[in-house]
C-alpha cells in the first residue's frame, strides 16, 4: 500500500484503525489519549498524559475544534 496518499481532512467514510494510529506514531506527538472501541464494543481509554484534568482539557479543546469545522468536516 505504499502509493495509497493519505490528503487529511474530514471524511465520511470510516478509517481503518490501524492506518490513524500508524499516522499518529508518524506525527511526531509530545502527548497522546486514546479513545476507542473494540470488536465487541468494549471501551478503550489509555494517555500519555498523567493529569486527568489535562487529558479532559485536550479532549475538549479538541472537540471543540471538531464541532467548529475546524477539521475541515464542512
């Protein structure tokens, strides 16, 4: 899959999980957290990021952004 391009920006179409973080480890990131679900819906939850204030004030900073179009989801 080596000439498959990655262009970002929003789409409708899910991703594969193993292609978002494979983006993720290649980005170069200070901190992480980790939201998802398995096969069989369980919930996963792991950070870099010790403070659980800061682990919320990411996620909602960035929810924000994702509500707003700033992800180009227009």
């Amino acid at each position: 899959m080596s000439n498959v391009v990655n262009l970002g920006g929003a789409t409708r179409l899910d991703i594969p999980a193993e292609r978002v973080l494979n983006a993720a480890l290649e980005a170069d990131l200070s901190e992480v957290v980790i939201l998802g679900r398995d096969q069989e819906g369980n919930e996963y939850f792991a950070s870099s990021i010790a403070d659980g204030a800061d682990v919320v004030w990411l996620a909602d900073r960035l929810k924000f952004k994702l509500i707003s179009g700033e992800y180009g989801d227009d």
